[in-house]
C-alpha cells in the first residue's frame, strides 16, 4: 500500500498546507490535496503538493457524502490534514467514525508518530503517540507554508460528491472584523459586569489610550453579540498571550482563563473581591469598573503628556 | 421519539489538584459537562411537548479511580434525572480510563444500537477535552446525519429544523430523524430542579455496564505518554484599598515598574 499525506482545504484556508508540508519533511510521504469550492487561481504545486483533487459546488453541509468519498478514495492516507473551524471539526469526526482512525486536534507539537497537544481544558499538555492513520486538525493562520519552487504544476482532477441528506433551508452571513486579536500587544478585555453595549465605551477609551486591541468573555459576543466573535477569548474563543492583559468585569471561569493563561502580565479589575479570577493575576482591583475606568483612561493619557 | 443525551463527566477545571507540574486526576472532583445541561435541557423540553417518548443519558466514564467515579458519576446523574430525564446508563470499565473521544464514540454506539434511537442530542464540547468530535464519530458509526453547534432546534411533522451557529455564518438546516445534533450554551438556560424533583428522581434507574455486557473490546490506538500542567506564576498583588483615584494611580504605578506601558 502506498502511503500518502491527504490534505483537506480551501482557498481561505490555504496556510494548512505548512502543516502537512512538516510532515512530509518528518516522513517523506508525499502530499495529495482535496481542494474544496472555488479553486481559481491556485497552484498548490509551488507549495509540494502532487496531486489536486478539485470539488466544485457548495460548502460543506452535510460531511457524510465528503467523508464517505474520502474514505472510499484515500484509504492509503497516512496522515489526513484540515484546518480548524467547526466545519471541518464536524467533517474530521466524520471522518474519523468511518475509517476508524483517531482525531489529533491543534497539535502544539508534532514529530509523528509523536504529539503533543493541549488537554484538561488548556491546563495541561500531553504528549500522545499514535502509530495508526490520522486525522490532523489545525489552525491554518499559525502555518505559513513554504514555496519550493515555482511553475512545478500539480496535476489538477475534478471530482464530484453527491449531494447529503440534510437540507439547506437559509444562511445568514455573521458581521466580521478583520481583528486578530491572537497578534495582540495589549488587550483591554470586557465581560458581563459591564450593564449595555453602550458601556463599552468606558473600555474602548482605556484601550485607545494604551494602543490596545478589545477581547471579551463567551457570553458578550455569544449570547448579547455585542462584539463580534473575532473578540472572543477563551477555551472556545481564541487564544491570546499578550504582554499585558486588562480583564475587566469578568469572573475568571476556566473557560475563560483557558484562552489567556500564558499572557504577560495581568491586570484584574472586579468590584467582586471573591471573583476567581483574582487568584490568577498579577494586579487585581477591587472596584466598580464603572468608576475605576474612567480614572483610569484619564491618567494613561495624561502620563503620555 | 426516543431521545438520548451523551453527558461527558469531566474533570472540573475549576477545582484542577496539582502537585509540580503533575495534574492530580484522582484527586480532581468530576463535574457535568456544563453544556450537556443545555442539552438535557433541550431534551427534556422534547418530552414536555410530546415529540419525545423517553429520555435517556448516557454516559461513559474516563477518569481513574473506577470505584469511586461510579459513585460520583451517581450522584451528579441524579441531577440530571431530577431535570427529567426517565433513566440512564453508565458504562464505566477499566479499559476505558483515559482513553480518547474515538473510543467513547465506540463504545456510546453500541449501546445506541443495542437500545434504539432517534434523537441524539449532546453538548458542543467538553470542557476538559474540548475537541467536539464524538457527536459527528457517533453520526458516522451510526450511519445516521449529524447538525453541530446549534442553538435553535425545532421538531415538527417529523422534520427536524436547527439554527446552527458556525464561524463565519449561521444555517438553517432540515433533516429528519435518525439523527445526532450537538448544541451551544446559548440553546437555552437549563432548568434547577426542585426539591420535589430531586427527591424523585432517586427512583429512576441508573444502569451500570461494562464493556463486557454491551460486547465491546477496545485496541487503544493512542498512547498517551505524559500530562504536564501548563504553569503559570502570577504575583497576585490585591489593590482592594484607598479611593477610585488611588487605586488607579497605584495601578499605573506597577505596571509602568513592569514596563508594560508604552
Ligand atoms: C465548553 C465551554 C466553553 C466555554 N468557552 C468560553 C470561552 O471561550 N470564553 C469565555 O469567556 N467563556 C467561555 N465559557 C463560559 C464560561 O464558563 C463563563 O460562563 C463566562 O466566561 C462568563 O463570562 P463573564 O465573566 O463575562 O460573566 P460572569 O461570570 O457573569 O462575570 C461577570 C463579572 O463581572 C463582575 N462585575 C459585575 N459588575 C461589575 C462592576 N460594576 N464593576 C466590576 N466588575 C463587575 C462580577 O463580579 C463578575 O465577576 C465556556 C463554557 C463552556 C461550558
């Protein structure tokens, strides 16, 4: 059986590659791509990637079809590699409940068959071995991948899946800011013990005066959307490592401190003297945030003076 | 319909026992997946309208020691019962302890199978693995479709209509059952029961298997070589003293002595 790397992707996922062109390196396994949606313009051959599987047509709805097509198709992968949204983390359980093969989810750390990848809800690494096939899901945006050389053209097929079982009934695009909060210096973060979305106000003075980025808990941009998602830090948010991290009105659920916990420094502002949070900070102040603030943002700005 | 709900018991990150950079696991209380009471929750209110005969928990448990997670897993499943969720299964063994999503997925299919089924509905993720993978692995050795992350789920004529809450956008979607869905926390706000509740629930089944009663034999594809606490030191300096002006000026005072401001 001949052995292969499988790349799953698509055009705004394309840092992936870098991924999968590690493995190669550690391996010497050679790479196959499975281009999804519009695929114009690109030539995964410059990036080491042998062959193109092109699949035209809409995103992905329902992952039977794909992973069905996948495993009928690939059974020689090695190594199967995608991003990581929560399309294709629906797509790689799929995957794995068909080939039977585990699911290595944001590797920290890999030299297959060695991993390391966070555990205990972002409290802990663990190294793991597997000697089996497996699924790898990554954050394309941390992998910038190499060109080897230029005009080495892929072979290009266009293949077709057939269509799911379950219905697409409407899609609702979501706001989006072009916030990466992840390359943050400084973030200023908001949580629920701010009262209305015009209150932020109060913290996007102080982040302005210190050149700071917003980061907010779940709740604001899950559940009140008062922030769009891209501000979101926290085991199912982003995260972030700051060299200073100003958490205001938030309670320090692990949840939360699982997306910041290898910041700089970090400040705590609460008027809750027995919030979790500060038994996991620097400086922590005890005081009404509505009052603290503005004090504040007034005296960063006149120290700049 | 029968409805099933899968309830990760997890470590409770909340209250982790560390000694070094080594995490206690036997000493770390369990805890109810926090969104898997979202989705009893959902499950529940299926039965209270009608669409929904029965609703049962599953739950398979993963952390050491076996003797003492069964009693705990009692009482924290209770909880759910008293929600009103009919009855639930255990499947605790030795084989299983500290093993990957793949094999829970396994092991859950099985005893769907052997039982009947739906609806499957769980949580988005656990907050100690936090991959989200078991609720598709299930659909797949199910042969059954999967919606994920949904935070609106209606049932009508048969036809099964979620809101799912993706990255980029959200999507309406129709299926019909057999399926599997995985919900948010923003679904709904989970019910306290009452103490009358509580009191019944203690008459609800909670039936206990091992890999033995439900024909499973498991290969560990993963082996985990270590665990090592990510640690952090912070000084934990308390300003809690003086007036609003006071404190922001000590504030600054600190972190200019750190240099973190420009
Ligand atoms: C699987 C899972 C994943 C999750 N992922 C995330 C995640 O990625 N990120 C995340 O943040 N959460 C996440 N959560 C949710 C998390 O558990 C908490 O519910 C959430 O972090 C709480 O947000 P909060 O601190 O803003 O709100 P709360 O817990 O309500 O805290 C508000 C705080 O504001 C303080 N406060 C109130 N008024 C004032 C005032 N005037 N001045 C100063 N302080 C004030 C209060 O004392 C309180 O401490 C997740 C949960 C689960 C189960």
């Amino acid at each position: 059986m001949r052995l292969m790397i499988l790349v799953i992707l698509d055009k705004g996922n394309l840092g992936i590659i870098g991924v999968a062109q590690e493995v190669m390196e550690a391996t010497g396994l050679t790479i196959n791509a499975l281009l999804l949606g519009n695929h114009e313009g690109i030539n995964l051959g410059d990036y080491g990637v042998s062959k193109v599987y092109a699949i035209n047509g809409s995103g992905l709805i329902d992952p039977a079809p794909l992973a069905r097509f996948i495993t009928n198709n690939f059974n020689d992968a090695k190594y199967i590699i995608m991003p990581d949204n929560k399309v294709y983390r629906t797509l790689s359980g799929y995957l794995s409940g068909l080939m039977n093969i585990p699911v290595i989810i944001n590797p920290t750390d890999f030299k297959p068959p060695s991993f390391k990848v966070n555990a205990v809800g972002n409290r802990a690494i663990m190294e793991l071995e597997v000697q089996r096939p497996v699924i790898i899901v990554a954050q394309a945006a941390r992998f910038k991948p190499k060109q080897y050389s230029q005009g080495n053209k892929a072979m290009v097929t266009n293949v077709s899946v057939e269509p799911g079982s379950l219905k697409l009934i409407n899609v609702e695009g979501k706001s989006i800011s072009n916030v990466r909060i992840e390359e943050a210096d400084i973030i200023v973060a908001v949580g629920r013990g701010f009262k209305s979305k015009d209150d932020l106000k109060l913290a996007i003075d102080l982040a302005e005066a210190l050149g700071a980025q917003l980061g907010c808990s779940r709740p604001l941009a899950a559940d009140l959307k008062w922030l769009s998602e891209e501000h979101w830090v926290g085991l199912s948010g982003h995260r972030v490592k700051p060299r200073l991290y100003i958490a205001v009105g938030i309670s320090g659920q692990p949840q939360h401190l699982a997306g910041m916990m290898e910041s700089g420094v970090v400040v705590v502002i609460n008027i809750d003297k027995n919030a979790p949070f500060f038994k996991y900070c620097d400086y922590g102040v005890v005081e009404d945030l509505y009052r603290l603030l503005p004090a504040l943002t007034r005296k960063i700005k006149e120290r700049r003076r | 319909m029968r409805v099933w709900v899968l309830v990760k018991l997890s470590l409770d990150t909340s209250q982790l026992r560390f000694s070094g950079d080594r995490i206690l696991i036997e000493e770390t209380p369990l805890r109810i997946n926090d969104i898997d009471r979202n989705a009893v929750e959902e499950a529940v209110r299926l039965k209270e309208r009608g669409i929904a005969k029965q609703v049962s928990i599953l739950t398979v448990l993963k952390y050491p020691p076996l003797k003492d997670r069964v009693k705990e897993a009692d009482g924290l499943i209770r909880q759910l019962l008293a929600m009103g969720a009919d009855e639930a299964y255990v499947v605790a063994d030795d084989a299983l302890i500290l093993t990957d999503p793949m094999v829970t997925s396994i092991v859950a299919s099985e005893v769907l199978k052997a039982n009947g089924y739906d609806i499957i509905i769980t949580g988005e993720a656990s907050i100690d693995g936090y991959s989200g993978q078991v609720p598709a692995m299930i659909a797949a050795r199910l042969g059954i479709p999967v919606v994920t992350y949904v935070k609106e789920l209606k049932v009508d004529n048969g036809i099964v209509t979620v809101r799912r809450d993706l990255d980029n956008e959200t999507q309406v979607v129709d299926s019909r059952a057999p399926l599997v869905v995985s919900v948010t926390r923003e679904i709904n706000m989970p019910r306290i029961p009452t103490v009358i509740q509580i009191r019944l629930a203690i008459k609800k089944p909670i039936k206990l298997l091992t890999l033995n009663d439900i024909n499973v034999r498991i290969n560990k594809v993963i082996n985990v070589k270590g665990i090592k606490a990510i640690q952090v030191s912070r000084r934990g300096i308390i300003i809690d003293s003086g007036s609003v002006e006071e404190k922001a000026e000590k504030l600054i005072e600190y972190l200019t002595k750190d240099n973190v401001l420009r």
